[in-house]
C-alpha cells in the first residue's frame, strides 16, 4: 500500500459540498464559521520553538497572527511550503506574524530546522509532539491555517489556498483564501469566506483502551507488511517507513480515513472482473480489524506475536540489468506549480535485436515523478523519435510501487537494433526545486521465446468535450482479426479522466472484461492478468471513458473550454492499451499480430482534418516523422511505394476512403 500521505499527490477528487470540519476533506471548501469556532480567543496560549524561544499568543506588537501547522514528509504541505513562505513574505511588513505548528512526534527536529532554512521562515516554528496546540485548536489536518486578530480571537479558520488538494493541482490558485481574511482582518472587517475545510493528512485523535480488540503485533502489523510495506520501507518509493508500532500509531487516523475510502491501497477494479495478478485489494475484513484497533486505543501486544521481517530489495528489483539508458541530461524540477509533459528521447545504439523479458523505469528523484511511459520507436517505420503520441502502445511504465514488467517464462517484447526510446515524463512538484535523471533497465532473455509480447491501444482522436460536461462518453472499438491471449490493459486518460472499462463483444454477448468507476490519473495502473485471456478472431474490444469537464473537477484547468486530444494534461487522450500475445506466432515476424491496428472509426472529414494536423510541413503528405497514426504501418499504407502517405493513402488505411 502506498503511502497514505502520499495520497495527497494521488487521488481522483470529488466535490466536497457539505462536509464540515468533523470530517476529512479533499478539497478547500467553505464551511460553517459556527462550527469552526470563529470568534472563540486563543489568547494566552504558549509553547517553546525548536529554536528555545517562547512563542506566546497573541504574538506582541502584532496586528495580526497566523498559525500554520505543517509538516515535513505530508506532500500537501511540502506543495503549500513555497506559498505559506511568500505570504509571510509578503505580510511580515504589514504588522502580520507566523507562527508554524509541526504536530508529527515522528518527524525529526533537524528535519524541521532544514524545512525553516530552506523556505526562509521567520516566525516561531513549534513541535507540538504532544498535541497541546492541536487539541486546544481543534485542528483536524496538516494544512490548517488560523489567523487571529491583535486581541487574539480567532477570525478565520482554513486553506491557505485551493491551488493544491488530494490529488490535484491547478495552474494557479482560484480562491486565495488566506490572502483575503488577513486583507480583511487588516482592514478591520470580517473576512468574506471565515471558515473552510483544509484537505491535507488527517491528525491521530486519542481514544480509550477496549477490551476483545486486535493488538499492532498480533494482527495489525500483519497487515501492514502485507498491503503497505512494499512501498513503506526505508528505501521505498513512499515518503516514509511503516516498519514499526510508533509508526503506525502516529498515523493511524489517515490509515484509517484511506483505507476506509479505498484510496489505498491504489487499486481501482471493480470485483468479478480479472483474475488479476497485481490486485492491491484490502479486504473487508482487514478494514474492519484496523478501524477496531484504532478505535480500541492502538493496544501494543505482544512481540512474540510479530511477523517476521521482511528483507526488501535495493537498487534494481527486476536484479541487475543487462542494459540501461538514462536521460542524457538532468531535467529541472521547479518547486511548485504545474509542469507540462517532458519528452525525451535516448538512442540505444544496439546493432542487433534484443528480446527483453524484464523492464523497470528507475527515476532519479522519485517525489517529483508522477509517471513515466516509455515508447520505442522502430527502425524503418513508423515515427521519429519524440513525435509519436503514444498510439502503438507503450514498452516500459513507471508508478510509485509499480515500476516492473516481468513476463512469464517464454515471453518477451522485441527491441529491435537501431531504436529509439523516448520518455515521456510528468513531473509534479513537491515544494522543493531539484532535479531528475530518470533511467530504464532491461533483462535480456538468454534465447528467442516462444512468443513475443505486444503492446496496441484502442484509441479515438475524434473527440470534443464540451464546457461544464460533468460526465462526458468517449467510446473506441477495435475488432480483432486473429486469436490472441490478452495479458493485460492499461488504460490512459489525463485529468478529466473520470471511469474507464473495456468490454468483450463476441457472438453476440457482451461482457465486463475491466471496470474502472473512479479512474485515477495520479495512478497509471497496468492490470495484469493472473492467466492470459483468450479472445478469438472476429471479437470486439471496446474501450469507453468518461469525462468531467466541470467545475466540480478540482483538477480541471479550465471548465470554460472544450477539451480535445493532446499530449499536455490540459489536453486530454482516450487510449486503451492492451498487451497481449499472438499463438503460434513466429516472434519477430508479426504476420498476424501486424493487422491488429486502432480503429479509429474515422470520417472522410475526420480523415482529412487530422491529416492536416499531422502533416506539419503542409506538404500535403505524411513522412515517416509524421505518421503517428500509422505508427510502423507505414508500408502497408504506403500503397504506390513513394516512401510517404498521401491522404488518398491515408483514407484507405484509416477509413473515410
């Protein structure tokens, strides 16, 4: 299970109309200032800073003062960290004093200092080990902010801003919710919006001990190593270990909130479909035994009763590749904000095919890594390097705790000589400025195997989404022309995606081969089959996908605009991958598996439109570098042999003709 305050980078959101402070929020939305004690006096309260000095409320000579609790491993307040420091910035000259409030007892106090130094912080920074501060506020999350007035009563209550919430990012804050309560309170008015939920990690609450409860070593430690550790180890890609009681207690409460909302772990497959190898699934029952023992006061147990430790793999985990390619050159992370897809490409230089049967994509700074795809493109057809968008399928796939294909005995995908791999990257700041040199390693299998992987996509170009559609079809169908084993899909949306499911249509019946009702873009999971599908020749796949181009988005750019098909995640695609095998196939041949192409179900007007837009140079034809549609058909659809397709050539191949 991957982090559950790595989920603030990672959810799918919904509107939080309604909620209250008394429940966790995932997005900043405005609340009851009943209900969130404005008014009430915080005056008289006092703590020791990690620097020795008394912080006291209200702080003297101030006009007014903000209690930032934050944290040094929650993401939302490593995204919110450069924003909460411009604004102390920008208020210290107003009269405005800070105060930070750290409520971890697990976060380290050299940590804290370097949080301080590295933002430039000048108010009094607490670590409130203990919750005093915590319980007398009432805070309920990491990102909390509250801003007392001289007197020190309490004026507002909330979100900084809603540029961050779980699991999305906007270009720009729309509502900066801070900014207008000090402009107010310095005014010496009563601020518009006084009270707002603040999504960010949810904060343990003390509870009595119970008797009949499951003790941490006696069951929850099972657990946990079982559905969390794969990625909550020291050296895994979470932000922080789950290795111990201390650790799990001190963020019980967000475990709980996570599991409980089947945010973790990441898995989003409905049950009755699959079997899947990989399925992350926490049972009902698991749920249940940790909200008891949570609720119970976290009893300790016995130690005898502890799993044995686990010994987990450093470095590489598919064991030392037989070949690597990093980026060239370090990409540079800004520290906050939104990035656009980066897309560079790596020459492997082999001069003789290759036949990998393990793939891992290794990034050089995992916290700045949201995904990674990676494509090859193939000598003598298809697109040159950096210009095909994905539509023939992806070779390599990275995300947080899934960074690995590793085929069955007998199955592997061909890299040809001469290729090319290009990386496709999104990045998302986590607060701090760094750098990233992503790498991807190969195991090569040690003789041909019986047959050789594909990777296709069922893809539609066609579509529009209008302004405000909140749930918006997009649908793609492909009719398959040979017998083929299905290992996995893998489907691909941006951030408008909403559900996704790929269905079976064969002598007339249809079926759920995957569903998918709450797609995740921070997830690009691979569903990976425990026993290849068989489909027969004749059957048709069909990949369909909502769309929410509302305001009820959190994620959404920009509700105003229709959304069509782009690389950028202000774009968006529609691309069902499917990986799958060919029997009695010769590998490397690709007689049969060449036919299984996207069908694009396109118009002669659509044909037309499209060709235009591939064909940059206005040449009137698609050169190798321009024919992503095609991908490395090119041949096949280069019917009079010229080396380039005319858009006669391309209505034929692609329809509309």
């Amino acid at each position: 299970m991957n982090s559950p305050l790595l989920l603030l980078s990672t959810l799918v959101l919904v509107g939080a109309a309604g909620l209250d402070l008394d429940q966790p929020s995932r997005v900043a939305t405005p609340t009851s200032a009943l209900s969130a004690g404005i008014g009430h006096s915080f005056a008289g309260l006092s703590a020791k800073a990690i620097t020795g000095a008394t912080v006291a409320l209200p702080v003297t000579g101030a006009k007014a003062t903000v209690i930032a609790l934050t944290g040094t491993t929650c993401p939302l307040c490593q995204k919110f960290g450069p924003t909460l420091a411009g604004i102390e910035n920008a208020y210290l000259a107003k009269g405005v004093r800070f105060v930070f409030l750290n409520p971890s007892e697990l976060e380290s106090t050299s940590d804290m200092r370097a949080q301080v130094k590295r933002l430039g912080l000048d108010g009094g920074y607490i670590r409130d080990k203990n919750l005093a501060w915590v319980k007398k506020l009432g805070a309920k999350t990491t990102t909390e902010t509250f801003l007392l007035d001289a007197s020190g009563k309490l004026c507002y209550r909330g979100a900084i801003d809603d540029q961050y919430s779980l699991g999305a990012t906007l270009p720009k804050a729309r509502h900066h919710y801070l900014n207008e309560a000090l402009d107010a309170v310095l005014a010496g008015k009563t601020p518009k919006v006084q009270a707002t939920t603040a999504p960010g990690c949810v904060l343990a609450e003390s509870s009595t001990t119970c008797e009949a409860i499951p003790t941490f070593h006696g069951r929850i430690q099972h657990i946990i190593q079982t559905n969390c550790m794969s990625c909550h180890h020291d050296g895994g890609p979470a932000p922080f270990s789950l290795d111990g009681y201390a650790a799990v207690k001190g963020r019980a409460k967000m475990l709980q909130f996570v599991t409980k909302q089947g945010i973790m772990p990441p898995w989003f497959a409905t049950k009755g479909t699959g079997p899947w190898r990989n399925d992350m699934t926490l049972s009902d029952a698991d749920k249940s035994e940790l909200g008891s023992w949570i609720a119970g006061g976290m009893p300790k147990g016995d130690p005898k009763q502890a799993p044995a430790p686990v010994k987990y793999v450093t470095g590489w985990t598919i064991g030392q590749p037989d070949a690597t390619f990093q980026l060239p050159q370090p990409i540079s992370i800004q520290a906050s904000g939104v990035m656009p897809y980066q897309n560079v490409v790596v020459p492997t230089g082999l001069t003789e095919d290759k036949w990998v049967e393990k793939i891992e994509v290794v990034p050089g700074d995992r916290r700045a890594v949201h995904h990674v795809l990676v494509f090859v493109t193939y000598p003598g057809g298809g697109v040159q390097a950096g210009e095909d968008e994905g539509l023939s399928g992806f070779f390599g796939i990275y995300v947080p705790g899934n960074s690995a294909l590793t085929y069955a005995p007998g199955l592997a995908k061909r890299l040809p000589k001469g290729s090319i791999l290009r990386f496709q990257i999104h990045y998302t700041p986590y607060g701090t400025a760094t750098k990233d040199q992503t790498k991807i390693g190969f195991v090569y299998a040690k003789r041909p195997p019986k047959s050789e992987v594909h990777s296709a996509s069922l893809v539609n170009l066609r579509f529009a989404i209008p302004p405000g559609a909140d749930n918006y079809p997009v649908e793609a169908h492909l009719r398959l022309p040979a017998d083929i084993q299905v290992l996995s899909f893998l489907p691909h949306m941006h951030v408008r995606g909403k559900s996704a499911k790929y269905e079976l249509t064969s002598g007339g019946t249809t079926k759920t081969l995957l569903d998918v009702p709450r797609y995740d873009f921070n997830w690009q999971l691979n569903y990976v089959y425990k026993k290849p599908l068989d489909l027969k020749a004749g059957d048709s796949i069909s990949f369909m996908a909502h769309y929410d181009n509302s305001d009820k988005n959190p994620a959404n750019p920009d509700p105003t605009k229709a959304v069509r098909w782009g690389q950028q995640t202000f774009e968006e695609m529609h691309l069902g991958y499917v990986e799958y095998i060919v029997p009695g196939e010769e590998p490397g041949k690709g007689t049969t598996a060449a036919k299984i192409r996207p069908n694009l179900g396109l118009t002669a007007a659509e044909v037309e439109a499209v060709f235009r837009r591939f064909d940059r140079n206005s040449d009137g034809f698609l050169s190798k570098d321009e024919a992503a549609l095609i991908g490395d058909r090119i041949k096949e659809a280069d019917r009079d042999g010229d080396g380039k397709i005319s858009l006669a050539e391309a209505k034929a191949f692609l329809g509309g003709g």
